[in-house]
C-alpha cells in the first residue's frame, strides 16, 4: 500500500522558517518525481508549490516561493522535504506532498500557519 505522511507544519511569525517532511512508504521515492502542493484558506484547488526530478534531482518552483523554499530528498530514508525560509501570512495554507506526472498518492497535509 502506497502512503505518504506529511509532518512538520505549524504556527510561525512572518519572517520565521520550516520544515516539511513527507515520508513515503510502498513505493521509493528515488523512482519517481515528487511534488508538493498546497491548499490555501478559501481555496478548492491546490496550488503548486516545488518539484525534484526523478533522477537529475533538478527543482523547480513556483514564482511565489522561488528564492525562500527548498525542496530536497534523502533516498535512504524515503523521504522527501521543503525548507520554508523568510515565511509570509500569504504562505499560509495546508501543504501535500504527492508522486508526480500525475500527482497522485496524496498524504493527509500539514498545516502552516504565518502570523504577520
């Protein structure tokens, strides 16, 4: 069974930083590409946010978090990450990983809140 665990979010003032973890378990993530998204207050659809490529492990990311977050992967722990650095109100939002090309195998998310 394919799954995958976010972890990570929570309360931080404007300015601050986090870090996510998605942990996979059924399938590696060092085989596939992997996304995180998001879901901000009011919004229906998620909103790309970073993606790591299978095997360059070249990113990419959205204008709107480009500079500020990190997106990164340990093979040997089947995991993949985003380091959310100089955090703003507008970044607030439930945040997934998933299997890209499609996106599939969503987690639960991890909440991220940014006060100003």
């Amino acid at each position: 069974q394919v799954q995958l665990v976010e972890s990570g979010g929570g309360v931080v003032q404007a300015g601050g930083s986090l870090r996510l973890t998605c942990e996979a378990s059924g399938r590696s993530v060092s085989d596939y590409s992997m996304d995180w998204f998001r879901r901000k207050p009011g919004n229906q659809a998620r909103e790309w946010v970073a993606q790591i490529m299978k095997s360059s492990n070249v990113t990419h990311y959205a204008g709107s978090v480009k500079g500020r977050f990190t997106i990164s992967r340990d093979d040997a722990k089947n995991t993949v990450y985003l380091q959310m650095n100089n955090l703003q109100p507008d970044d607030t939002a439930v945040y997934y990983c998933c299997f890209a090309h499609p996106p599939s195998f969503w987690g639960q998310g991890t909440q991220v809140t940014v006060s100003s």
